[in-house]
C-alpha cells in the first residue's frame, strides 16, 4: 500500500504480444482513458499488463498546455465546491468508500491488469479506500470547522482559528498502488474543499480513472476531480507552477527535484518518498507468528511496497530456528498471475524495475552473498517475474545492503543484542517504517522508540501502522517529508486563518496613561496570568 518508486519515463520496455484483451475489457479500458482532462486529439501511450506484455489500452499524451488548462477547470469548479457544506462533501467521501465496495471485483480486475499484482494485495488497496473514506467523512467535519482559541485577554479577545481550502491540490501517484494511491490522498483534499489534479504514473492509469468515474457516480461535482494521462517528467514544471500543494509518493531522487521546484514557487507540499525498512526478531519473539508475519512484510506486493521490509536482523538465539522456517515459508509462496486468488506472488512491474532487481543480487552474489532461497528470474512465466529471494553474508560492499531495491528481495543478518539490532537498523539514510517482534510489549515500545523511522510496528510489518488512519503516517530523513493520515493528513490542504474580535477595551496603551505606568502594570497582569496557568 503505500507508496514507493514512480514508474520509469516512458512506455514500459520488453516483451509486447499484440493480442489484445477481449473486447468488453478492450471497451471498458477505453471508456476511462476518454475520462482524463486531455482536450482534443494526441499522440498515445500504450498500457500493457505487466505478467505477460498484453496490451490493454492506452491513454492521452497530455501536454504542458494540457496541465493549465486542466487546472483552470479544475479552479472554476473549485470555488463552487468549497461552498458546498462540509457535511455534505463528508457524504460524498463516505458514498464513494461505499461504492468501491460494491464494485470491487471490478477494480479487482482492472488494478490487476495494469500492475500485474496478486488480487489478495489488489483487495488490500479496496481495504484502504473504504477506511480512509470512513475515517474522513467521521472526523473531517469537526477538524475542519471553526475553533475557538485562547485569547490575547481573556474575557476581552475572542479568537477562532478558521480553515480555508488551499484551491487546487497535485496528487501525483505511483504505480504500485495504483488504486489507493491514486484517490485516498486526493480524498481528504477533497473533503477540506480543494479541487484535484490527478496525475497517475503512465503505466497504470486506469485505476485513477475509474475512481474519477466513481467519484462523480458518488455526487462529486464536474472538474473538481481531473485526471491527465501523460509523462511525470513532461508534466511536473507544469503541475507545480499552476497547483497550490503537491503531494507526491514516489522516489527520493524525483522528490527531491519536486521539492526544489516547488520550493522555487513557495508551493506547499508533503511527500512520502524510499525506505529501506528494518526488521528485528527479538530472543523471545513468537516464532510462529514471527515467520509468516516476516513473509508477507517482505513480499507483499512482490516487495514493490515503499514500507515493505528488505533487512531482517535476527538475534543469535533464534536464528537457527527462524531462518529454515523463513526460508522454507519464501521457497512455498505461488508465483504467477490470473484474476483470481491463485498467486501469491506476481511479476514486477517492467523490464526495468527486473533489471534493478536482478542487478542487486548478481552483485551481491558476485561479492559473496549466500542466495537462501530464489535469486532467479522467471521468464517461462512471464517477462519480468522474479522468484522470492532470500540472502545472507551481506555486507556494506553490495548495493542491496544500503540501497532500495524495491522488489522480491531481502537481506537476513545475526545480531547478538537489542542495542546492535536498532544501530544497524538506523545505519541508514532512510526512515519509513520498522517491525519489532517480540513477546514483551513493553520491550517492543522501547526498541520502537529507539528507531529512527516514521513508523513502526511491534509484531506486525506494515499493516498495522498503515490502518491507523487516525494517526499520522510519513517518513523521517530521506524518507519524506510530511505525512498522510491523521488529522494532518486533512489539515494540510488548508490554509489556517485567525479571527480575533476584541471587546470592550482596545489593546495596546489607554490615552492617558504614561508608558512606564502601563509596562508596570502589563507585568503585573503578565504574572497574574502565569500563576493562574500554572494551578491548571
């Protein structure tokens, strides 16, 4: 689920087999790309499905001019949407969830075809959208209505903090999380009033679209949701020049180019950007939980899962009983892809995303890495499938011990303690998210509070951090900046204004009253007030 890597610039390299998919699918692919905010005639890009480089639509090549134009729309209609009672825009958020419910084989379907994932981690983003819709539309009203505030004097100045839209939020969305990173942070910015210019990585779409296609299903007025299909890099100068926020999931390289030029504009942003988690399985952690929990925190998504984890740090007393199970639960899990519950593991994304993956470990290997389990593509069933690997003796030489790799691929090394396990899992530039296993919760808090990560799970890898809605979710260091979630997960797409109306006395000194005479006596009120605060 969350977010990691944008696609590569371009169509998606490899293997093309031109047969088309059948013709409903052909029809209802489509029906979306006619969806996106792209007027008039362009050159396309073709979509093609991962697992085996069928081709399954393709979309409008948008071009700058494309971007103003869709943000001038998307403007217009702003202004009458944020005038929209807030309850009502929360009903709408919460129709929506409901209607990704309803419809999901559907979007099963679809979020399949273009990414290549399993439908089990297709179904964990259906899981996301309903939740983050509920939450919103619960606690969205409240957050975002008028507060009181403590006033310069009590009694005398009353003061209300009061949330303005920011106008019209960027969401730029990668491909691994097609569905649920595409809409549930436009969702919030929505609901605080702001239009949206959507822009999904040019290899999966289609999900995007079929949220716009939803959303208006749902009661969201015309071009408050707009979509562009198009290149990121062709478009970003763009976006960031005519949008009021950017929120951006995607790499650390791209964010921080986003950032500088955002910053050039003084346009806000928040981004969730790379990680390279960490797992710990403390001495006395539950094995059996420990070992199928560590499986699916790693090859969720096929690792393609900015909070996935591809360091496990395993203490010596268990290690010759947590890595045979490990390895023997990796070498078990289901390569392949269908539109059903079948696989538990499907391809990566493209040839590129292969060829990263691939290099890691050819390197690792190459300098004396131990392959456990996998460390093999798999071309007889597909372009850019990958076996689930596992390695060992990884040292600080290889790619894969520092870099992200963003794929099927994790690292297992024996630690002798606590404190040895959270300073190799700090030795790094990242901070996303970290897993402790450990039958103390009390112990599991403190190693918690030890990482330097934005999120952490105590027996859990990812999901249990991610659905905490109600709590803010980013990333330290290299990670990101910002978060998703929460009550700022809202709150950011709005501008903060104070109203103060004083009464009675203005502020300031009375006419009449000399200056040495009112500093006298603003201090004695100055202590007055602190010894009252200070019995509260």
């Amino acid at each position: 689920m969350s977010p990691l890597h944008p696609a590569p610039d371009g169509p998606t390299a490899g293997h093309r087999d031109r047969s088309g998919p059948p013709d409903p699918q052909a029809r209802r692919m489509a029906r979306l790309a006619a969806l996106a905010t792209v007027p008039g005639d362009r050159d396309r890009i073709p979509v093609d499905c991962p697992a085996d480089g069928r081709r399954i639509g393709d979309i409008p090549h948008a071009t700058p001019d494309d971007v103003v134009s869709a943000v001038r729309r998307a403007r217009a209609a702003q202004r009458g949407w944020a005038r929209v009672p807030v309850r009502q825009r929360a009903q709408i958020v919460r129709q929506f969830g409901r209607l990704v419910l309803d419809r999901q084989s559907e979007i099963l379907d679809i979020v399949q075809l273009e990414s290549g994932k399993t439908r089990t981690d297709a179904f964990e983003e259906i899981l996301d959208v309903a939740q983050v819709c509920r939450y919103y539309a619960t606690v969205g009203p409240d957050l975002l209505r008028a507060h009181r505030r403590r006033g310069a004097v009590p009694g005398l100045t009353v003061t209300h903090e009061v949330r303005h839209p920011k106008g019209v939020v960027a969401v730029l969305s990668p491909w691994n999380y097609p569905l649920s990173l595409g809409v549930t942070d436009a969702l919030p910015a929505l609901l605080a009033g702001n239009a949206v210019l959507a822009k999904p990585d040019q290899l999966t779409p289609f999900s995007c679209l079929w949220a716009k296609e939803l959303l208006a299903e749902a009661g969201l007025p015309d071009d408050v949701f707009t979509v562009v299909t198009g290149i990121g890099s062709e478009l970003a100068e763009a976006v960031i020049d005519h949008t009021d926020f950017l929120m951006f999931t995607g790499s650390t390289r791209v964010g921080r180019t986003l950032a500088a030029g955002a910053a050039e504009r003084l346009t806000d942003f928040s981004m969730e950007l790379g990680g390279k988690n960490a797992l710990l399985v403390c001495d006395d952690a539950d094995l059996g939980k420990a070992v199928p929990g560590a499986v699916r925190s790693c090859f969720a998504n096929s690792g393609q899962l900015c909070i996935s984890m591809e360091r496990l740090y395993v203490h010596e007393q268990v290690w010759d009983e947590f890595v045979p199970g490990f390895v023997e639960a990796v070498g078990g899990l289901r390569l392949g892809h269908a539109l059903d519950w079948s696989h538990d593991l499907g391809p990566l994304v493209s040839s590129r995303q292969l060829a990263t993956v691939r290099g890691h470990v050819d390197d690792a290997t190459a300098r004396g890495a131990s392959v456990l389990v996998g460390g093999r593509a798999r071309p007889d069933l597909g372009p850019t499938f990958y076996e689930p690997t596992v390695l060992t003796d990884v040292d600080e030489t290889m790619r894969v011990c520092a870099e992200e790799t963003f794929g099927p691929v994790v690292s297992l090394y024996r630690v002798g303690s606590d404190d040895e396990a959270v300073a190799r899992a700090n030795d790094t530039g990242y901070g996303l998210n970290a897993s402790v296993w450990t039958r103390d919760p009390a112990r599991g808090r403190r190693l918690a509070h030890r990482l330097r990560s934005g999120n952490v799970n105590i027996n859990e890898g990812y999901a249990a951090a991610w659905g905490s809605t109600d709590a803010p979710m980013g990333g330290w260091g290299a990670s990101g900046q910002g978060t998703r979630h929460g009550r700022q997960g809202l709150l950011k797409y709005t501008d903060p204004q104070t109203v103060a109306r004083q009464r009675g006395q203005t502020l300031g000194r009375p006419p009449g009253v000399g200056g040495e005479r009112y500093a006298r006596a603003m201090t004695v009120a100055m202590r007055a007030l602190d010894r009252l605060a200070g019995k509260g």
